[in-house]
C-alpha cells in the first residue's frame, strides 16, 4: 500500500487551518503549524514533508522568514504561499529567495487550494524521482572509475584504498563533515595515473629515477583526473581536492600558481598529508618513521591535519603476520603482503580487506595452481 504524501499547513488562523485539514486528510498526511517557529520544529523531528503551505503574514516570523529556513532544513520539499491582495509585490520579490513553487492569493475557494496541493504533491515526486536517478547514475559511474582502476593498475588501486582509508581516519578524528566527498577524492585520486604514458607509470611503481620532463608530466595526473571528474554532476567537490592534491600548505607544489594555507580545499590539504605518508610508508619506513620524514618538511602540512595524523599513529594498533589457508579466512581480515602469481603478477595488494569476494577470487587463483594456498595477514594484539 502506498503511504499517503506529508503536507505541512502553516497559518495562525485555527479555523482556516482546520478547513484545510478536513479536506485534504482523506489523501494526505497532514500536519499543522500555527506560527513559523513550531513549524520549524515539526520539520526538525519528523520526516520529509513533501509540500510546506506557509501564510504571508504571521506574528513573530512572517512566510518568507519562515519558507527561507524551511528551504536550509529541507530543501526538497515544495514550499506554496498564501497571501494577501496587499502583499503580493511583496512575495514577488521573494519568490526567488525562498524558490516559492506557487503562491496563492487570499481567499481562494477550496478547489484552488486543493489544486494547487495537487500540482505541487506531483512536482515533489518528480524532483525526488529526478534526484534518484541521478544518484544512481552518480553511483554507478564511481563504481565504472574506481573498477576500471582497480582492473587496469591493481598497484594504484590499492594505493588509492589505504589512501582513503586514512583519509576516513583523520575525518573521524576530526569530526568533518561531508565525509562522503573525501572519501571519493580519496578514492579517485590515482585515478590520472591510467593515462601517462605505460612507461612511466612503470618507473613510478618501481621508484626508477625520472628525466625532469617526466617529473612534469606526471605531476599532470592530478589535473587529468580533476578535469575528467568535473564532467559529473555533484562531483565539483572532489574534482577540486584533486587538482590541489600536491599544493603544499605553504604554496609550494602543484599546479604553480598562488595558493596557500586555508586557502587549499580541506580535501586537498588531507590528500597531500595522506599521499605523502603513504610514499614513505611505501618505501618500508615504520609509522613513525614517516611521520618524521613529514615533520623535517611539516610546512607542506595543515598543522592541524599532521597533528591529528600524528595522534592516529601514536595510537596504532599492534600487530604481527599469520600465514593461513584461504579456507580458514574470515571477511574483516588485512593482507599483510601482496598477493602474486608464480609468474609474479599481482593480484591483490597489501592493505586490502577480506571479503568474501575476494576468498572466492583466491579460491580461483588456488584452484588453477595460480598462487600458494597460504595467505598471509595482520593479526591483531593489543592496542
């Protein structure tokens, strides 16, 4: 059965209120307000309204007043005003800072009323029905990125994860918000990688020296990535982080131009702190070897970011290696090594998490004589 569409009635006229509430609760869920600042609370505690009817004229806080908070706390809902023969330029003037769907003037006849709660319950169903194709569309292209750099360079992919990993370490220390956003930069970040030169990307890999013209070129990856991800709705956030993923906190690095300190999108600054870390991680220094490598240069770093950094180390958890057969593997698991063929392919990387996904790909590999059946990974001691 279909659950009846929320409906919000605001009006300090009981009686007025009550009439439209007897002729609409038959279709729909209503709720009523008598002034601006109990509505607000109503859309606060309770679900989503889909349409918010305001009158123009209240004591304490007027419609525009009212719909213009309304619109920060819920901004799907449709918001409809009521107003007065005297006030109407007024509500004009509004219209664009409240994005006021209808207005309708007073009196109007029941049918008017309803009509206009009709129109609006079927333009909320359509910007929701929009929204969620679009987020479907947004998931499923993330899902194609991050596959295809999981299927094209295994090594950058799980640089890509322990980056994001601790990227979602420091934003939980740290109690940011839009968590999401910097998980996908994180996520992302390697994703120019793909399109250097295969020559490069090898030498990358294996920490060969470069000629300075590589160095140039590769320091353009960030850019490529940032500009490929531009092109997707919603993304704009990410897409930044990444172009400012090698600036410095103190206006060095990448691209050359004049931008420092908070200045730098946060994502950027925690990208920078988490790349730079996994380079020396990456090069079989401890924790604690890395982090001193980031304070001899600590004027490249949000002071902030490398400090909690530095608390999330401190407080790492100890651990040692086990060796096990791929039957006696739980989901939750670390690899504690890369996983390679005989032919010294990689499979899976170090840092990455058991799954049954991935017990079911080892199984594979195992089956066909590709790999040992001893998988090595991180046992938990004491904190």
């Amino acid at each position: 059965m279909e659950h009846k569409s929320r409906i919000l009635l605001v009006d300090d006229e009981d009686k007025l209120l009550n009439a439209f509430q007897r002729n609409l609760r038959k279709e729909y869920d209503i709720s009523i307000a008598s002034s601006g600042s109990q509505a607000i609370e109503l859309i606060k505690q309770e679900q989503e309204f889909a349409v918010i009817v305001s009158d123009m004229k209240m004591p304490e806080m007027n419609g525009v007043e009212f719909l213009l908070q309304a619109k920060a706390l819920s901004p799907n809902s449709i918001r409809v005003m009521l107003t007065g023969n005297n006030d109407q330029e007024t509500v004009k003037n509004a219209l664009n800072q409240c994005d006021i769907y209808q207005f309708l003037a007073k009196p109007c006849t029941k049918e008017e009323y309803i009509e206009a709660i009709n129109a609006s319950i079927k333009h909320y169903k359509l910007v929701i029905a929009e929204k969620e194709i679009l987020e479907k569309t947004l998931k499923c292209s993330l899902e194609i990125l991050t596959d295809i750099l999981a299927m094209n360079n295994p090594k950058e992919f799980g640089h890509a994860k322990r980056l994001t990993e601790l990227t979602l370490k420091l934003a939980e220390k740290l109690q940011l918000p839009n968590q999401w956003e910097l998980e996908t930069s994180a996520m992302l970040s390697q994703l120019g990688v793909l399109l250097l030169p295969e020559e490069l990307i090898e030498k990358h890999c294996l920490h060969h020296a470069k000629t300075d013209e590589e160095i140039a070129m590769f320091h353009q990856h960030p850019l490529i990535a940032a500009d490929l991800i531009n092109k997707i709705p919603r993304l704009e956030g990410v897409s930044n982080n990444i172009r400012f993923q090698e600036k410095g906190y103190d206006g060095s690095g990448y691209p050359r131009m004049k931008l420092q300190g908070n200045n730098i999108p946060l994502g950027a600054r925690i990208l920078k702190l988490a790349i730079d870390f996994d380079k020396y991680r990456n090069t079989g220094l401890t924790p604690l070897l890395a982090i001193d490598q980031l304070l001899s240069m600590k004027q490249l770093y949000d002071p902030k970011l490398l400090h909690a950094l530095i608390e999330i180390v401190q407080n790492t958890i100890k651990t040692r290696v086990i060796y096990l057969s791929v039957e006696k593997l739980v989901s939750g698991q670390v690899l504690a090594e890369d996983i390679r063929t005989k032919e010294n392919t990689l499979v899976i990387t170090k840092g990455e998490i058991i799954t049954q996904v991935v017990i079911a790909k080892l199984k594979n590999y195992i089956k066909n004589n590709m790999i040992k059946n001893e998988i090595s990974v991180v046992m938990t001691l004491v904190e």
